[in-house]
C-alpha cells in the first residue's frame, strides 16, 4: 500500500463532523459576482447555491503528512510577534516577514512576495478590501486565467514576463487574530479529491476591471478536512494558484462553515488572510 492510500485510510478512520458546504450548480451562462451597486439583470450568483451536507475530517492526525503540494493545504507552527494586526504599518514591518518565511519553508521558494492581507470578523459590517465577513461559499481564489494576471498587475512588465516563463505560485495564509478558533473554522477539499470539471469560473465586477475567481460545483469525491481548535500560534497554508502543470495540485477548494457543536455564546472567530506570490 502506498503512501496516499495509507493516509487515505487513516483520514476515513478519523472523527468527522457532518456540516453544510455551500456548492455552486454549473450554469449555461458564466456567472457573475458584483462588486458594486447596480440595477439587478437577471438571475445572481446565488441562485446557483447549492448547499450539500457533507463529512469533514479532523485533519490533525495527519497534519506531519500534509503538503501544498499534494493535498494543497497544511498546518503550520506560526508563532507571531505582532500586536496589533490592524495596525497597516505593524503588518508590513513585521508580519510580511514571518509570511514570507513561512511560504519559504513550505514551498522551498527561491523569492516570495507577499502582497495582500484580509482581515475577517463575523457579524462585520465593513466591506473594505481590508475588512469582510468570512466567505461562506466553496471557492478558490485565483483561476488558469486570473492567476497569471495578478502576477503581471504586481511585477514591472519585463520582471513579470521573465516570472511567467518559470514557475511561480500563490499561497494564502490564514490564522486567527484573537484567540484560538472554536467558532466558523475553514474547511480545505484535498486536491486530489477534485476533478477539472468541479470547478466554475466566476467573473468578480468591479466598476473599473474583471477579475476571475472559481467556485466548485458538487462532487461526492471530494474529501473534506478541518483543523479544529486553531491556536493563536498556528497557521493555516493554502494553494490557491501554482503555474506548474506536472500533476501537483494547482487549485485547492476552501470555505468557512459552521461547526455543528459550536455552542452558544462561543467567540466569534477573527482572522488575517495573506496571499503570497512564491517564485522558483
């Protein structure tokens, strides 16, 4: 028996809760996200969820065994010197430094950039590109087509075409500002368990540009996990686009979701999401 079938084994004998993953169905049409007000035009975005109950792993017992780049996601030791992660300033004194080394390490990059944070609370009112809810939906961030453009909007032209010509992914990296994590965890499919066809193509709107995101339609394939109790020193690493076509993964599905034992009164979960582009 091989080393994935191994582990296929043990993560189908690990506890697992039954929880709702919000898929989207396949349309005639590309679907659309707006990102701006604006007279509605037919059918939206969520017309097409289509949520699924599904089974989603403690992926603790296999955490020494996970890989950007063969389940796509992985659980890292991040401890933090910053303070305060509101702080525009504190972020990119400090904390660009420890993403930046915590991509290195995980991917064995030659040069990582780190380029964006998100920070998320629950109940949140501000929709500022510093500021959302959690995203409550099956997705990835970058697509075949987006990806390479992010890479040509954040390099000067000639630095982007000789990146282009090598490879060169992003990675997410998300962990809690506030505690450790009971309430709204993130949920990771592992990429082997996704086919090509599972993922949707999705046009964000903005007034002035298009960007592309994929959402995932229903696969019972798909394997789920989760990292319950996510300490304030851990981070979660995430995949999100990698140019490589040589079967690792290059995609990987993630969504917040909400925990069946989460009890009443819990604290609301609060985050940072970073995106990195990794060079080799």
């Amino acid at each position: 028996m091989n080393q994935i079938s191994r582990q296929r084994v043990r993560a189908d004998d690990a506890a697992a809760v039954m929880a709702q993953v919000n898929y989207t169905r396949h349309s005639d049409h590309k679907p659309a996200v707006y990102l701006y007000e604006r007279a509605q035009e037919g059918p939206t975005i969520d017309d097409l969820t289509d949520p699924r109950q599904v089974a989603i792993t403690d992926g603790r017992p296999l955490a020494r065994s996970l890989s950007l780049d063969v389940q796509g996601f992985a659980l890292a030791k991040a401890p933090t010197r910053v303070v305060d992660f509101d702080d525009p300033a504190e972020r990119k004194a400090q904390y660009d430094c420890e993403v930046a080394h915590l991509v290195t390490a995980a991917t064995g990059a030659g040069k990582v950039l780190v380029f964006d944070h998100t920070i998320r609370r629950i109940g949140n009112a501000d929709t500022s590109a510093e500021t959302r809810a959690p995203v409550f939906v099956a997705h990835n961030d970058y697509t075949e087509k987006s990806g390479p453009q992010r890479l040509r909007d954040l390099l000067p032209a000639g630095d982007a075409a000789i990146a282009a010509g090598r490879r060169f992914a992003i990675v997410n990296v998300w962990r809690s500002i506030a505690g450790t994590v009971t309430d709204t965890p993130l949920a990771f499919a592992d990429a082997r368990s996704v086919a090509a066809k599972d993922f949707i193509a999705v046009d964000l709107k903005y007034p002035d540009r298009t960007g592309e995101v994929y959402r995932i339609g229903h696969n019972p394939a798909h394997r789920w996990f989760y990292f319950p109790n996510l300490a304030a020193d851990e981070a979660l690493l995430i995949k999100s686009y990698d140019s490589a076509k040589d079967g690792r993964p290059r995609f990987t599905p993630h969504t917040a979701f909400d925990h069946p034992a989460t009890l009443p009164g819990t604290a609301k979960r609060q985050s940072i999401e970073s995106r990195a582009l990794a060079f080799f």
